[in-house]
C-alpha cells in the first residue's frame, strides 16, 4: 500500500484537476499520516458526484490504503 500511495499523490499532484486522481490521492495522504488533507480532498470528490461517496461505502481494506480511516474521518 505504500508503493500505491506515493503513485496517487503523484498522479494526483501531476493533474490535481482530475476527480479520480484527487479521490484516490485522499486515501494515500491519510495513509501517509496527512489525514485532514486526505479527507478534504476525499469530501471535494464526493461533493463533485456523490458516486464517489458511494464507493468509499463498498471499498473492503485491500481496496485502497487506508479506507477504514478515511471512512471514519468522512463519518461514513
């Protein structure tokens, strides 16, 4: 999950625009200790289309790194 993280926040820092990179790069930096940062960037995704919300509530722990985390700090 490490290895994950890095390339999200990587991606997501080349392309900040883009939805899907800043909702997956939301899991790396609360997996990277950086949790409200992950979190506000997980809230703007799913404020741009609830669909994203939607999946956070389906993801199981190998699906991304740190779901359980960031579902509870999304209060989800």
């Amino acid at each position: 999950m490490d290895g994950a993280a890095a390339k999200y926040v990587e991606a997501w820092e080349l392309s900040s625009e883009a939805i899907e990179l800043r909702y997956w790069a939301g899991f790396a930096l609360i997996h990277r200790g950086e949790a409200e940062q992950g979190a506000t960037l997980l809230r703007e995704a799913i404020a741009r289309h609830e669909g994203w919300g939607l999946l956070l509530a389906m993801l199981g722990p190998g699906d991304a790194p740190a779901v359980a985390e960031a579902r509870r700090l999304l209060d989800i």
